[in-house]
C-alpha cells in the first residue's frame, strides 16, 4: 500500500505531497534533535471517523519538545487543528499520523542549534497493522537485542526524539535479520525495557505487569491498556522484570499506536504459553479495538471525531 496522500501541512500551510521538502543542511538531518508523535484516525462504528488520544499525543509532542529545548512556535490547541485540517484534506477516514517538529537551516552549521529556525510537518498516510494482519492473530516471534535501550542520563527515554531512533532501528534492522519480526531490548541494568516501538507487557496466572516508566517511552496505548486493565478487574503492576520470567511468562504482548495489540508467541527460541495468543492478550486486543472505534461509550472522551 503506497503511503503517499496528496496533501502535507508545513509550517502552516497546505502543500502538495512532492514540495514537503527540506534543505540539506537542516540541522535535525545532521544531529537528529526533533521530535515527532505517531498518532492513528479509525472509522467509527456508528459512522464518522476519530482521532484516538489526540490531546495526549499532542501534549506528549510539546513535552519531547521540551525536554530537548526546542520552542515550540505553534500553541498545542493549533496543532491539533491542523492535524483535523490534513486529515480532512487528505479525506483519510483511517490512517497514521505523523507529526515532526524539527530544527531548520539558518547561521548555526555545528552542534548547537542557535536560533535556527523550527519546522512543523503533518503526514498522514493509509497505515494497516503494523506487524501485520496476521502478527495481530497468531502473534510475534522476539528476539533479545544485543543493544541495550538507553541509558536514562544518556538519552531522554521520556522524550520521542529522532535521534533515540537510532537505537530502534538497529534493534529492529538486527531482528529481521536473524529471521525475528521485532526486537526486545534490556535496558542497562538488563531488565526487560520495551520494543523498539512498542512497550511490552507480560502476563502470568491471570495478573499482568509492565515495566515502569524509566527507560521506557511513556505509551499512550500502554496508558490505555493501564485503564482498560483496571476496568475489566485484571490486576496490572508497573514492575521490573527479568528475560527469563518473560521466558516462563503465560502470555506477552506489545502495545504501540502503531502495533496496536499484538501478541507475541516466541522470545529467543522459547515458545510463550500455547504459542499463540493467550486469554487475556485476546480479551484487552478485542476491547482495545472496541475503544478505538467508538464501540465502548465509556471511553468516548478519548475520541477526537472528525468527518471527510
Ligand atoms: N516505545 C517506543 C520506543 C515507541 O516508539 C512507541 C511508539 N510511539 C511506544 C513505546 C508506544 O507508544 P504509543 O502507545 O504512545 O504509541
């Protein structure tokens, strides 16, 4: 499926997909300070289209913007108009989206940004599930990264900077590699941390833990999940955790808005539970897909409704 959609919104305006360009001396290019959100639209069940968690993944987009010292020069209520703007623009009633703030050109070439200019960018594009139809089915084989996640005082785990990318794509790029859909990384005490775009949860005789927000990203979707644990009366602990308890786990799932729920069936070689989706991925998959598409009236408040 081509992601290409007509329109791109930059800096406050409309343009054609092909003239979203940027220069080549674009600070963020060189250095990687930006920062960026991946947010998803779905058609809901009595009609319309939403956004899910618009305002939290806005927010989260100005928080990253400030911890990493970039002044955002749009408000957050602006950004938000503008995503609905491109979404409508693009008559994309389902899809990703994908907004960047990053550090132009201007007098400053070396590693301080000086005052060059910021640059806001909104793609949408039509995006299935992530690791595949199928991977949200039958599950996913994972494999231990022989790279650690970041180090807390090393980079801002709390922060979705482009350049913490780097890490998750030799993780993932690794992983494919060795014949495994997606990797896990340990963070650098050796604790189970996350997957290179997704948080991970294990479950074992019916209770259910993540590991806390340290060098974890703070998922929306795992906030999500959080809620719609303690609503359906599952225990959850935010706990670290061991490779090996994963290894003995009953059940083990990734959460991310773009891997929405999806199980996984093998860490390293070691086949978790039945090897396929166990009762309770299968129970928070299914309410999970219910939130998102306007089928729970409980949860309406977490979505942003727009019509093409
Ligand atoms: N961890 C990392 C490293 C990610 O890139 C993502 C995707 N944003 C997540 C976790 C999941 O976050 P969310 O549920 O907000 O998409």
């Amino acid at each position: 499926m081509s992601p290409k959609t007509e329109l791109i919104w930059f800096d406050g305006a409309l343009v054609p997909w092909d003239e979203a360009r940027v220069h080549v001396m674009t600070h963020t290019l060189h250095y990687g300070v930006g920062v960026f959100e991946g947010i998803r639209a779905y058609k809901q069940a009595g009609g319309g289209s939403a956004v899910f968690r618009l305002k939290e993944h806005v927010r989260r987009l100005f928080e990253s913007a400030k911890i990493v010292e970039i002044a955002m020069p749009f408000t957050q209520e602006r950004i938000v108009e503008a995503i609905l703007e491109t979404l409508k623009a693009n008559k994309l009633e389902e899809g990703y989206i994908r907004p960047i703030t990053f550090i132009g050109t201007g007098m400053s070439f070396g590693v301080s940004p000086g005052k060059n200019p910021i640059h806001n960018a909104i793609c949408v594009w039509p995006w299935g599930a992530y690791l595949g139809e199928e991977a949200l089915e039958l599950g996913i084989r994972i494999k231990t990264s022989s790279f650690a996640r970041h180090h807390v005082n090393v980079m801002m785990t709390k922060a979705k900077v482009c350049g913490n990318y780097v890490n998750s794509v030799l993780a993932k790029t690794e992983a494919l590699a060795d014949g495994y859909d997606e990797a896990m990384l340990l963070d650098t005490d050796g604790f189970v941390s996350e997957g290179s775009g997704e948080n991970i949860f294990m479950v074992k005789d019916g209770a259910i833990k993540t590991p806390p927000l340290t060098s974890v990203l703070s998922g929306i979707t795992r906030d999500a999940i959080i809620t719609l644990a303690r609503d359906l009366g599952i225990p959850l602990r935010e706990e670290r955790f061991t490779r090996d308890e994963l290894y003995t786990a009953d059940e083990a799932f990734f959460s991310g808005t773009a891997a929405e729920i999806t199980p996984i069936r093998e860490i390293d070689r070691r086949v978790i539970g039945q090897g396929r989706a166990g009762e309770v991925t299968k129970l928070l998959q299914k309410e999970f897909f219910r939130m998102v598409k306007g089928e729970n009236p409980a949860y309406a408040s977490w979505l942003h409704g727009y019509t093409v």
